[in-house]
C-alpha cells in the first residue's frame, strides 16, 4: 500500500500543453477518480503516473519514493487499459499470472495469487481459455484479476468499463467496488462517466484543459461545486446556471427577490440542481418558468424550459408527487431550495460563503 | 443497382486463367517431363540421373548452406530493424526508405555489384590494399577458397533480401496494438521479456509469412550464385539451367525442377505447422 503525490507535474506534446502543473495527493488505500471530458489530461496524467509517458516538468512519487525516472516496471504498479490489453496469446490463467511470473514469484504463489484473484472476479472456470473465447465482460474481469494478482501498491485504471455495454457497466461497476473495497489498494480511476466516478470513488479530482477544477468528495462535487464547469458536468442533468442582475443588495430571478451574496458584483451566477426546485404553493412567492419539453424518466419527470428573461431550466420533480399541467407553453411558478443556492461570480468561480 | 451474381467470378477469372495457363499446366508438364524416360515409360530415371551427376551433392548442400545461414541471419537482423525503427522519431521515413532499396534491384544487380566489392581486383580488395592490410590482391570467390565463397554469397543475400523480411514484419507490428507492450511494462517484463513473450509470440503471423516467402525464395536462388560463384558455387537451380541449356538434357532439367518445388513446399508446411497460431490465440 502507498500513497501517491503529484508535483507540479505538467506535459507538452509539442507546442499543445496537455497538463498545466498539476497537484494532487492521494492517501494511501484512497479511490481518486480522475474524471472529465475527452481531452482534458486525464488519461496523460493517469499514464504518467504509470510511466508509460514522461512528464515535461514535474515529479511523481509513490510512497516516499521519487518514480519520476523510473520505467514502469520498476514503479511498483498494476494498470487496467481501456481496451484491456489482456494477452491474445496466453490463457486466462497465464494473463493472471503474468506479473508474477515477471516477479520471479514461485509457483505455489502463483498458483495460489491467480486462485485468490480469479475467485474474486468469478473467472475460475474460465482459467484455461483465451481470451478470443471470451465475452468483453469476461476480458475485462481478467484484466482486473490481472492486476489484484500482484497485490500492487498503487493501482491505475483507464477507462476500464467504457468498453462494455450499459447494462454489463453497471453490474460490474457494483462488482468493482465490493471487489476494491475489500482489496483496500490505492486507486486512481480514470472517466469521463460522471455517475461511475460518484459511484465508485472516495474522492473525485474533476478535470478540464489540463488542469484540475476541484477535487472533493463525491458530496461536495455534486454539492459545491467549485466553477460552472463542475457543475455543468457533474449530475444528469447538469446544474442550471441563471445570470442575474444584482440590484440593492438583491437578486432578481424572475420575479423573485433573493438576497445578494457577500461579493457578488453587478451581475451574479446562480447555480441550482434541477432537483432543488420545487412548485411554489398557491399564494406562495415564486418564479416564473414557462414550459417546453416534458419527459417521463421513470420516478422523475424533466421539464425543459426557459426562466428568468428566456435562459433555458431544467428540473426534476418526483413523478409520484403533484404535477403541473404539462403542455408546452404553460407557465409554473416554481421556488428554488433557499440552502441549496450556489453562487458564483460571472467568471464562473464559486462566492467565498456561498453554502 | 443490383450486382449480378456473376460479376464477382468474371473479375476474377482473368487471374484464375492466367494462373492456370501460365503456372498449373507448365507445372503439369514439368511433372510429366521428370517423371517420363526417353522412351515413353514412366520411372524414375531421370531422378536418378540427377543424383549421379557429379555436382549434385554439391549442389544440393550448397543451397542448404545458403538457406540455412542467410534465412535465419534476415530474420533476425529483420526483427532487429523493426524494433529499433519503433524508437526512432526523426529520419524514421527515411530509414525505411533506404532500407528497403535492395527490394527494388534484380538479383542478378545486386549480385554484380558484389562481384564489382569482392572480386580480387574489387572495391575490397583495393581498400584493404591501400590500407597495407593485404600485401596483394586476395582471390576470394574461387574453389580454392569455399568458406569465404560461401561467406560472401551469403552475405550478399543478407543484403539483397533482408529488406523483404523487413518489410513484412514491420507491417505487422505496426498492426499491434500498443497496450500489449505497455501491459508487459507495467506489470514489470523488462524490454527482452516484452520482445520475446509477447512481440515474438504476437508477431507469429507475419513471421511465417515472411520465413514462407523467403525460404522458398531462397531455396530457388540463381543470379546471385551464379554472378559471384559461376562454376564454382553450383546450386540446384543452375544445374537445372546447366541440365536444360549445355547438356540439353530435359529430363534431368525437370527433374531439378521438381526437386525445388517439393522442398519448397516441405519448407512451406513445416513453416505452416511450426508456427501455427490457432484460432483462439489470434
């Protein structure tokens, strides 16, 4: 078991910078998800971790142990590739074993490593197959028994269910966490799924342009998030964001007074999870918001709308509960969760007392 | 628009017919002529006639040095070009490029321009001369000298036909997916155990391919034996030349001519069962 710390560790491909000095420190046993869209770094980091690409600038160190020139073998890791990479060539049981094999382990360790491994990731019967014979579920089942056969220090993971199919991914990402869980390894997780990253990780570093936005617990990137880029890509659907002028110490959302943050300028961002707004109650003061798309999704129901001078609103209401007349068009008045207001500036950065 | 059934057999049967008219029945009659004695019997006199001839063991084993030394020798330096090409950035176009000259010359060129290096009035000769290395002129390619013959007949093959080798295995490892090696790295192979526990076993494929091609390849070898050994170097394609065009004997011809064809073919299947990779492994 180790801990990692990254310093200052950025990348150039030429003249793109792929990463810009990022830190990041993750304790020993912790499960870091790496996650945001495509091209943001987080698979270069993830690799430079590994040493499979060299940092520009920058050190890695796993434990108290500088890796930074070190080639990946020597760093004391396990990896599980997007694509699996498990071995065409070798069975199941030789893929499994295949790090011990390269640690001149003996063979009653080995025979017992791979047991303990393909037992936890329910491949026993499958040991003596290749992996052609084998379904993209059963690959990726070995390339993680693969890596838990070593007992690594550090493990990395890239992208390792973006391969399979909807329903198989979330079977095996319930599977992935009983299994890691109970393994208790150091785990950085590299994805752009933002429910896997809330779903299986101890903490999520969220990542865009090569830098890290915020890193928090799944709560408070959900919660708090700390630009509108986190909270415009964490949560399905993402935060509504609303400009609003600032007028006397007061906010004006579309016809409901709400009052100003400390800080806030003459214009301010008001973030707000779809699920944290409500119908107002006759008689009750609200906003207006007028009706476009109505979507069933099973116990909730999306409205898609405009508010607040036409910006586009999305919320959620329980399905089970009372429900507006729903034709396109209709106006609802509606009430924000006065603790669940995130605030931020027009730049796009959470106000210091925003809760 | 609707493709007629036939059109798929009608673009293929110029090929089909060329191959039959042009291989299939010249090889037919071959056999014919190998195995049909003067007088119109069937037997195997004109085999035997073959293995009497007095360069026939020569021959015969000459053309097995060759393969045996210069097959396995490509192979390697071939594997070895690939690899280091794969760590080169800059000038990689360019090394391909030169590398793969000797594809485009004849091998009765090729075999010149070594005449031209290793003769004993050659480029070789004279550089080491000049260098005081060698107080006169050195006759290399002669029966007197049959190991630097052999020597220089293979290493003029190296030169020659590495490059198709070459070729062929950097097309398939430029097919390989990366993560297999990096897997090997991450899970502590150091760069020997990657090149032969996963590269060597993945690349299989375009191994045999490149050995099958080779091997026969070299096996039928002729301009280049005959530009630096002429006489003195015979192998089983020359006498079959020697048998058609001086002894004017047909007969004994095909019968050479068959010779290389069925170890042509042994070479083709062991190759085939040796490195076999089965259809789960792929």
């Amino acid at each position: 078991m180790a801990s990692i710390t990254i310093e200052r560790v950025a990348k150039s491909f030429g003249e793109v910078r792929a990463l810009a000095e990022v830190d990041l420190t993750v304790a020993d046993g912790e499960f870091l998800a790496l996650l945001g869209p495509s091209g943001c770094g987080k698979t270069t980091l993830l690799r430079i971790v590994a040493g499979l690409e060299s940092q520009t600038t920058g050190r890695v160190l796993i434990g108290a142990r500088d890796v930074s020139a070190l080639p990946p073998r020597k760093r004391g890791l396990a990896m599980v590739f997007q694509n699996y990479a498990v071995f065409p060539h070798l069975t199941v049981y030789e893929n499994v074993a295949f790090g011990l094999r390269m640690a001149r382990a003996d063979k009653a360790r080995i025979a017992a490593q791979v047991e303990k491994a393909a037992a936890l990731l329910h491949i026993e019967a499958l040991l003596r197959r290749h992996p052609a014979q084998l379904s993209g579920g059963q690959r990726q089942r070995v390339a993680v028994a693969r890596a838990l056969a070593v007992e690594p220090a550090v493990l990395l993971m890239d992208e390792p269910l973006s391969n399979l199919d909807a329903l198989l991914r979330l079977e095996m990402r319930a599977e992935l966490k009983a299994v890691l869980s109970e393994a208790g390894t150091t785990t950085i997780y590299v994805t752009h799924d933002q429910t896997e990253a809330m779903g299986l990780a101890d903490r999520i570093a969220v990542m865009q342009a090569g830098r890290i936005e915020q890193i928090g617990s799944p709560s408070e990137i959900y919660d708090r998030p700390a630009t509108r880029f986190v909270g415009g890509f964490v949560g399905s659907p993402p935060m509504n964001f609303l400009e609003l002028p600032v007028q006397d110490g007061k906010v004006d959302l579309g016809g409901l007074a709400l009052a100003a943050p400390p800080g806030a300028g003459a214009r301010v961002l008001l973030g707000l999870r779809g699920e944290d707004i409500a119908l107002a109650r006759p008689a009750e003061a609200g906003f207006a918001f007028t009706l476009k798309v109505a979507e069933l999704l099973g116990p909730q129901v999306l409205l898609t709308g405009v508010a607040a001078g036409g910006q586009p609103l999305r919320i959620v209401l329980p399905a089970a509960g009372p429900l507006p007349p729903l034709t396109a068009g209709g106006d609802i008045l509606l009430k924000p969760d006065p603790a669940r207001l995130r605030w931020m500036n027009e730049a796009g950065k959470a106000l210091e007392g925003s809760p | 628009m609707r493709e007629p059934k036939a059109l798929p057999y009608l673009l293929i049967a110029p090929s089909a017919l060329f191959l039959t008219g042009l291989f299939l029945i010249p090889l037919a009659q071959t056999a014919v002529l190998a195995f049909q004695e003067s007088g119109g019997a069937w037997g195997l006199g004109n085999l035997r006639r073959m293995t009497d001839e007095l360069n026939f063991p020569d021959a015969l084993a000459n053309t097995f040095k060759v393969v045996l030394l210069a097959v396995p020798l490509q192979l390697v330096l071939a594997l070895g070009m690939t690899m280091a090409l794969r760590n080169i950035r800059r000038g990689r176009d360019l090394l391909v490029w030169v590398w793969s000259i000797p594809l485009g010359i004849s091998d009765l060129a090729a075999g010149l321009v070594w005449l031209a290096i290793l003769n004993d009035q050659g480029w070789l000769n004279s550089a080491l001369f000049r260098l005081g290395l060698i107080a006169q002129p050195q006759a290399w390619l002669t029966y007197e000298t049959p190991a630097a013959l052999l020597a220089a007949i293979v290493i003029a093959e190296i030169w020659r036909a590495t490059a198709i080798v070459f070729v062929i295995l950097l097309a398939g490892v430029q097919l390989l997916p990366k993560e297999y090696e990096e897997a090997a790295d991450v899970f502590g192979a150091t760069p020997w155990q990657r090149f032969f526990r996963i590269t060597v076993p993945l690349l299989k494929p375009s191994i045999q391919t490149a050995l099958i091609l080779r091997t026969v390849l070299a096996f039928e070898m002729f301009a280049m034996a005959m530009a630096l050994g002429g006489r003195n170097f015979p192998v089983l394609v020359s006498e079959a030349f020697n048998a058609q065009y001086f002894s004017q004997d047909y007969g004994v011809a095909a019968a050479y001519a068959v010779l290389v064809m069925t170890i042509s073919v042994a070479a083709t299947v062991l190759y085939l069962v040796a490195l076999r990779v089965p259809a789960e492994q792929r």
